[in-house]
C-alpha cells in the first residue's frame, strides 16, 4: 500500500503537469497554426499575384508572336513579289533586248545588202569606164597614126592645116 500511496499523491501532480504541458502544446499548436495561415495567406496571395502576372506575360507574349508571325508573313509575301516582279521584269528586258538585237541584226543585214548591190553596182560601172576608156584610147591612137601619116605625108597646104586642126580639136574634145 506504500506504493498505492505514493502513487496516488504523485499522480495528481503528475496530471497536473500533464494537462499544463498538454495546454501549452495546444496554445503552441495554435499560434503555429495562426503563423502558417499567415503565411500560408500571403502566400497565397503572393501566388495568386504572380499567376496573374505571369497569364498577362503570357498573353503579351502571344500577341507578340503574332505580330512577329504577321510580320514574318507580310515579309515573305513581299520577298515573293519582288523576286516575281524582278523575275517578270528581268524576263521583260531580256525580250526587249532580244527585239533590239534582231532588228538592229535586220538593219546591218540589209545595209550589208545595200553596200553589195553597191559595190556590184560600182564594179559594173568601173568595167563600163575600163571599156570606155579602151575604146577613146584605141580611137586616140588611130587619130594619132592618122595624124602623124597625115603631117609625115604631105606637104602643109592651106587644106592640109585644117584637116589637122579639126583632128586636134577632136583629140582635145575626147580627152576631156
């Protein structure tokens, strides 16, 4: 019975110690969970904070691409005209430039046409005079002979100085 009693005046000490460390848990417990609702609050907020910042990120940085996408688009649709426009007016001057070159070929072909009929017509026209010539120079040479068997022959009468005169005359009038 020793024990009992003993025990008896030491357990209601030791309740007491109890429920004053089970009191001082609790209220511990309470302002430990008053500090992470706190927390837990501002960070909530701070969380809800940084979603709505980072959906307006987002949402800048969609229209963002599509200004770049529209850009892009609009760039390439110009690269495309332009290269087709180069190409068409590229194509364009070379055919003006072909049609330049051939009528510019069909001008010195007919010039070439003309200087030959030209140069037959001058050759003609030198033969005609070689053939001219020919015929005045064998007609000086007979007028000569019979110029020279006229004075070589014959005394110098009156009648005889005026057949050589006329034939003087005639030898002037062909060699002009």
């Amino acid at each position: 019975m020793c024990l009992c009693q003993g025990f008896r005046k030491y357990l209601p000490e030791h309740l007491n110690d109890l429920k004053k460390e089970n009191f001082s848990l609790k209220l511990r417990i309470y302002f430990l969970e008053e500090r992470m609702q706190q927390k837990y609050e501002a960070s909530r907020e701070d969380i809800y904070k940084r979603n709505i910042e980072l959906k307006v990120e987002v949402e800048s940085l969609k229209r963002e691409l599509q200004d770049k996408e529209q850009h892009s688009e609009q760039t390439w649709a110009d690269v495309e005209s332009l290269s087709s426009h180069t190409a068409a007016e590229l194509r364009r001057q070379c055919e003006e430039r072909q049609q330049e070159t051939e009528h510019v070929y069909e001008l010195l072909e007919n010039k070439i046409q003309l200087l030959q009929e030209e140069s037959r017509l001058a050759k003609n026209e030198a033969a005609r005079m070689a053939a001219l010539v020919e015929a005045e120079k064998e007609c000086n040479l007979e007028l000569s002979e019979k110029l020279k068997g006229i004075t070589t022959g014959r005394e110098d009468g009156p009648g005889d100085q005026v057949k050589l005169d006329q034939y003087a005359e005639a030898l002037a009038q062909r060699d002009k």
